[in-house]
C-alpha cells in the first residue's frame, strides 16, 4: 500500500497478515463458547499460551489494545469476538481504530448519515 493510500488504524489483511495472526484469530473465534470465554476470563494469560500466541500479541491482548492486536495479525472479524468479552461494541472498536472517542466516532457516522440513528 502506497504511503498516500494509508490510512491510521487499518492494516492490509492478506496472505502473510493471515498466517502471522493465527493464533490470535484462532483463540478469538474459540471466544464463540462461553466455555472458551470463562476459560480466558479466569487466566487470561494462560489462555494465551494456549494458543501460542507471540509476546506481541500476548501483550495486545492483556493490555487491551486493539490496534496492536490488529497490527499483530488480527482479523477484525475475530477481534469483535474479543471485543464483546470487553464489552466493546462495533462504534467503540471504530473510535479506537480512528484515534476518536467512541462519541466522537458515532458523531461523525451521523453526519455522514449512517450512524444507528438514521435508520
């Protein structure tokens, strides 16, 4: 991607990105069970290692940082796993992808007519 096409907060996900964040979308869908969500609420660290996850990841995740998760391989399609473990929903996921708050985000989706309330 050229340096004028990029834009902060996203991240190409292609063939090596896949192969790279693995383990981290693999422990994020395992997070379609309760019993994969107790598990990882009850030693979040453990969990990790369970999926081998890389010392980038391993910290992306602990400390919460969906960006760095993203960075690190992540698909946004499993991260939303994660984040509704957070109790983060898609307009808080976009805050932090945009480096705005989560109502600044929905602000600029109403002014662009497609936040939840227009329709």
């Amino acid at each position: 991607m050229s340096e004028e096409n990029k834009i902060w907060g996203t991240y190409k996900f292609d063939g090596p990105m896949s192969t790279k964040g693995y383990p981290l979308n693999k422990m994020c869908y395992s997070f379609n069970g309760a019993e994969g969500r107790e598990e990882f609420k009850k030693d979040e660290a453990a969990y990790c290692d369970k999926f081998g996850l890389t010392p980038e990841q391993k910290e992306a995740v602990l400390k919460r940082d969906v960006i760095g998760m993203l960075r690190a391989g992540g698909s946004i399609y499993y991260l939303a796993k994660f984040a509704g473990i957070l109790g983060l929903n898609v307009q808080d996921v976009g805050g932090l992808q945009t480096g705005k708050t989560t109502e600044e985000f929905q602000a600029y989706l109403d002014s662009q007519g497609r936040g939840k309330n227009n329709g």
